[in-house]
C-alpha cells in the first residue's frame, strides 16, 4: 500500500437489511475488488433478519407513527436485544464473505464510542390515541471518527447502526441516515445506499441522475416508505460534504461508474 492510498478517503456503503442476504458472490466479489483500491466501511440494515426473528416484528403494531407522521420501530430494551443478536449472525456472514475474498474487516457497534444521538420523541399513536411511550430511538446528533483507525485499502469495517444517547442508553437509530452520518465525519466522497431496487422511480419511470433539491421536493411530495428514508439520509450526505449518493441494487463498481442506479448530486 502506497502513502497515497493510505490517504484515500472511504467509500460508505450501507447494505439493506432486505436485500443482504440476497447479494450474489459476483457481487461481493466487486465489493472485495473496489475494496482494494480504497477503504471501505460498511453500514448495515436489519429489517429482514429481524422479522425472521420473531413474527411479532411483521405486525403492524411493531411500527409507531409520532405525532408528525413520522414512523420508527418501536424499540424497547428487548428489540435492542434481539437487534443485536441478528446483527451479530448477520456480521459474521459479512467478515466471511470478505475474508475469503482477501478483504480483512473488523464489525463495530455504533454505541460503542462511534455514534451519539439526542433525545427521541415520546408521544406516539397507538391504539388511534396519542400515548407517551418509551421508545428507544434517537436522532443522530454525531460521529466520533476515532474507532475507525484502520481505515485503508483492504480493510473493512462493518458497523451495526445502534447510537447512546446523553443518557447513556443505547438506542436504535435509522441506518441510512447512519450512513450518511458517518460518510461526512469520514470525509467519503461517496456514500452508496444498496437496496432492493434498481433505481428511484418518478412517475414509474428510472431517475438516473438528480439533484438534491430536486430529490428533497420529491422526497416531501412523493416518496414513500423507505425510499422517503434514504432521500432523507442522502440530502444529510450531501450537506456534510459527501459530493454524491447513488441508489440501486447494483455492484458497487457499477453503481460508482453510474452504469446503472440514481445519481444525486449537490447541484
């Protein structure tokens, strides 16, 4: 490794938690080789290892809307559990993967000094009233870069997205917008968000490129579910100095050439 490379910044790279188990091993292949040449570090998703778990994390109930409309996983000290124990299964399969294709990589947890979040809101709908719960979730408020020393070419570093908060309680936080967290504390250029879809669709037709004011108006008029979230997350990638998102299902390789998936771009 040259002194050059080892100043290369990091590619971020958040896996969706329903699409990781489906990614083939010319993908990960990819990965491994991309990994070479730059840092990596990868942020995980969680929401089909989860729900495989326990059926009781596919039940409408399982999911709280705030008194804005926003919705969160309602996440109590038993769900941080049981995130953690899929994380860890799942952050085995990943190490394995990259192992053997030479990528050395370590797992961390984002409460363990990495990621910090504020105070979450406590008055949510349920049972059609608003009701004050405890619901261990938080907005990120910052990234302490110091536990990725390591960054490098051929190192990876794999970070399941939980944060503490001023309390000092682990909370569940949004993985892409963990992402797009950690991309700007890091200095990435780019920050990838790989899910189950090819592209963001706008009136049923493929965006491959769009800007972040554009995405954000969107993103309030039309988007829905998860894709709402990782607009959201690339607009706070962009404004932290990531100089562009891309969305898609794609290698990472293509993705970064924009050979396929949605480009978004600070202007």
């Amino acid at each position: 490794m040259t002194e050059t490379q080892a100043q290369l910044p990091p590619t971020v790279v958040k896996l969706g938690g329903s699409c990781l188990a489906d990614l083939a091993g010319g993908w990960w292949d990819d990965l491994a080789a991309h990994g070479r040449e730059r840092p990596l570090i990868l942020v995980h998703g969680w929401s089909k290892p989860l729900k495989q778990l326990s059926p009781r994390y596919s039940e409408p109930s399982a999911i709280l809307r705030d008194r804005y409309g926003n919705q969160s996983r309602w996440t109590t000290p038993e769900v941080i559990a049981d995130i953690k124990t899929v994380s860890a299964d799942l952050g085995r399969e990943v190490l394995r993967r990259l192992t053997r294709r030479g990528i050395t990589a370590q797992r961390l947890l984002g409460s363990d000094g990495l990621v910090s979040a504020g105070a979450g809101e406590r008055w949510w709908w349920k049972d059609k009233q608003l009701v004050e719960l405890e619901n261990l979730v938080g907005p990120i408020t910052g990234v302490d870069p110091a536990p990725l020393t390591g960054l490098r070419p051929g190192h990876a570093y794999l970070v399941t997205p939980l944060a503490r908060n001023d309390a000092g309680q682990e909370v569940n936080t949004d993985a892409d917008r963990a992402a797009a967290a950690i991309a700007g504390a890091t200095g990435a250029t780019d920050l990838i968000l790989v899910t189950d879809v090819a592209h963001l669709l706008i009136d049923g037709e493929p965006v491959r490129e769009i800007t972040a004011r554009a995405a954000a108006e969107f993103r309030d008029k039309g988007a829905t579910g998860g894709m709402r979230k990782k607009l959201r997350a690339a607009g706070e990638a962009l404004d932290r100095g990531v100089e562009r998102v891309v969305i898609g299902s794609a290698p990472v390789t293509d993705l970064l050439a924009a050979r396929t998936g949605t480009v978004i771009t600070r202007t």
